[in-house]
C-alpha cells in the first residue's frame, strides 16, 4: 500500500458535523435500506453501474428498481420505479428520497455533481420502447433540477436503449454510457448489442452526438471509470468475430473526442479454461490503476474461478486468479455476483458470492496494485440466494466507508431485500 495517500485525502468540511440522528453499527456488517411489500420486487441496479455514492454535504445515496405487480402472488400487470434512497447518519438509517420523474423506469447509474447528484436511468416513459434519461438532483432540497434529457430515440422493439452507466471527469464533464438492442438504426451504429455514449461538458447546453465506442461486433454490459479528464469504456466484445474480450477504449473529455480502440484487456486466443462472459467490472484506485472483476473458465461448467486484470498507466493488463468456483462457465452469461469498491490509495476491494454456495455468502479480498492482501474470506455467513446480486461503491475520487449494495431474495421474502455492506458509520473522504 502507498503511504503517502493520507496526505492526498481530505475529509468532507462537515463530516465532523455529521452527527448520526441514529447511531451506525460499529464495524462492518450489512444494513437493511429497503425490502418489498407482498405484490412488489425490488433490487439494486446492475453490478456493472454506479448504484451508490456518497455526496459532499455527507449524505450517502443508493439506487432501487421497485417493480409493483397488480395481481396476487406478484402476478399480473406491473409497473416498476427507480428510487433513490438516502442515509444522513452514516449509514445508520435509509429514507426514500425521491424516484426518478419518469414512467416505467429501469436501471441506472449515480455520480456526484459539485454539491449534487447526476443520475442516468432508462425508462419506457409513455411511449412502447425504452430510451436512456439524464437530469441533475438537488441534494439540499431532495428535488430534482429541471426536466430529465432524453439521450436516445427508440423506434421499435429492436432498437431500444438501456443500462446506462455514469461517470464524471475532472473537468465537470458528464459522459453516459448505453447499451442498444438488436437493430440500431445508422449512423452512427454499426450492430446490434453495442455500447453508445454522449457526453455533456461543463457549462455546455448541448450533448454530444450518440457516438458507438466499440468497433465491429458486439460491445456488451458497457461501464466506465474516470481518470482524471479521462473516461474509461469496458464492454464484452468479439473483435473480428473471434473470440470473446473485454474490450476498452477511452474517452478525452479535454479534447471531446473518443481515442483509437487500445488492445482488449483480457487476451484474443485464450486457453480452453480461460474464456470469458458478458460481464467485467472496472474500477479506478487513487494513483491511476484500472483492475477489472470478471470471470475466467470453460464454456461448460467445472473450470469456472473470479480473476482480476490489472493496469497501470498505459502497461498491459496482467490477470491473476483471485478465487475458484467450479459451477461458473464462460459465454453468453451475465453474471450479478461480484463487483469492486474503491478503497484508499492504491487500493481496491473484491466482493464476490460463489455459485458453488448457492451465494450464502459474502467474500471480500483487498487488492492492491491487482493482487490480493492475504487470500479472500468470509465477511457475512448468509442464506442461499442472499448474495447473488451486488453492485459496488466506485466513485472516482473518493473513499467511503459504503462499499457494496446487495439484493438479496430469501424464502422469508422473494420479492427482495435491498442492504448495504461497509465499514459502519461511514466515513467519507474525498480527493483534494
């Protein structure tokens, strides 16, 4: 670990002033924010999107879809929300705040804006097809500003837009990041299953064109992270038709331009046990390390095992297994069961559930530099099916003390419950 990232930290000018109404557990352990009534499921958002982050007056916020069903039994028609839940003591306690202005939401993706919030969400509204949303929220007045900014044009069932991902750079700008279905129409698209971005710099009225960032073929499960001016896309993709990779290309928010596709992160002719899936998690540490979450095996299970992929700077990625679990398989699959959270310095943490567990538990392993700090362990002993689903804290410049949102759906309540995981109360420092 780098020792010298303390001076490179500030704590919040309030948090001393963040005396907990409700006082916090001490230590780590989970938290209970939200959990659904007998006609609704709720969940937290992808583990690929940014589903929480702390703000600069202390508040912590996360993100819920609660879908409400009109029939007994969860049957029927319904209708689902994206919420935003809100904690002023540290984690202590959770509170709806407000829900996002549009009809029949999906997921989406938070980031700290100056004192307040950006949020990208997709959501049919009141038309057939879903389309990504954008709009900025006032932490002080639990309001949103303005009206939400549709960013796409959906025009069938074959060309609809979701899972967005947020990030912003340290110029202020705002970039999204959104997946397309089958049939985009061009330009700018060039395939279905693509990532799409727009970006909205600083004082700018105007976003950006719809740009593809991804070349030929697919460009699955899109997420980012910021560097700096810099904003990093990671997407599962089939260069040349060939085998599976996760993909990267960078944005130059100072330049307002996409740069040239880089060589993937993980290798274009993989051993038999080492293909990947759809899903990979990028997260950034403090002194410009990129480390990639994903999954390595066969394509039948038996080989299945987590690993992590690591860079610095303009270096290769280097992969290091970080944990066996036989049942996994590489392929078309879209894994919910491991995410990253930043930590301090030049550290990340690992939180993963395993499959040969029936997701009973929550793991934890701290990398550094890529590699782990001792081997992963046990941090909560659950129920099958409590830890299948996580979405990690990976806020660029900033350590919070909330590092995981978890769903969970247990036989006592399978409609979900939504807790958070970290070190209790919560303690949030931000980059100077």
């Amino acid at each position: 670990m780098h020792l010298g990232y303390r001076a490179a930290f500030v704590l919040g000018a309030t948090l001393a002033a963040q005396t907990p109404s409700v006082p916090a557990p001490r230590g780590q352990g989970l938290i209970e924010v939200t959990y659904a009534a007998d006609d609704e499921y709720v969940a937290s958002v992808g583990t690929f999107q940014h589903g929480a982050c702390p703000t600069r007056n202390g508040a912590l916020f996360v993100l819920v879809v609660r879908t409400k069903f009109v029939g007994p039994g969860r049957t029927g028609n319904a209708t689902s929300d994206l919420e935003l839940w809100r904690s002023d003591d540290r984690g202590g306690s959770w509170r709806r705040a407000a829900s996002t202005p549009t009809a029949r939401d999906g997921e989406g993706a938070l980031v700290p804006d100056g004192d307040d919030l950006a949020c990208a969400w997709s959501a049919l509204g009141d038309g057939k097809w879903s389309n990504v949303f954008v709009q900025r929220f006032e932490v002080a007045k639990d309001a949103w500003i303005g009206e939400p900014m549709q960013l796409t044009k959906a025009s069938g069932d074959e060309d609809q837009y979701f899972t967005p991902d947020l990030a912003r750079t340290a110029n202020g700008t705002l970039v999204v990041a959104f997946g397309c279905h089958r049939s985009p129409p061009n330009p700018p698209w060039t395939g279905g299953w693509s990532t799409g971005m727009r970006a909205l710099p600083a004082g700018a009225k105007d976003w950006s064109p719809v740009q593809q960032v991804n070349g030929d073929s697919y460009g699955v499960s899109g997420n980012v992270l910021v560097r700096g001016d810099f904003v990093d896309f990671t997407y599962r993709h089939n260069p040349g038709w060939s085998t599976a990779v996760h993909g990267l290309r960078t944005f130059d928010a100072d330049k307002g331009e996409l740069l040239p596709p880089v060589a993937p992160i993980t290798p274009t002719e993989p051993d038999a046990n080492s293909n990947i899936a759809n899903l990979g998690v990028l997260c950034s540490d403090g002194n410009g390390g990129r480390t990639l979450l994903h999954l390595v095996g066969n394509h039948s299970p038996g080989q299945g095992r987590l690993a992590v992929s690591f860079a610095r700077g303009d270096q290769p990625f280097r992969r290091v297994d970080l944990a066996d679990d036989p049942p996994l398989h590489a392929g078309n699959e879209n894994p919910a069961h491991y995410t990253l959270a930043r930590g301090p310095g030049n550290q990340v943490w690992a939180y993963f559930g395993k499959a040969s567990e029936q997701f009973a538990n929550l793991w934890q392993c701290l990398l550094e530099d890529g590699v782990a700090v001792g081997a992963p362990r046990i941090v909560v002993k659950g129920e099958p099916q409590q830890f299948a689903s996580l979405s990690g804290m990976r806020t660029d410049g900033v350590f919070c003390g909330l590092h995981v949102v978890v769903t969970s759906r247990l036989p006592k309540n399978r409609g979900g419950v939504v807790s958070v995981f970290g070190s209790w109360p919560s303690r949030t420092i931000w980059a100077r």
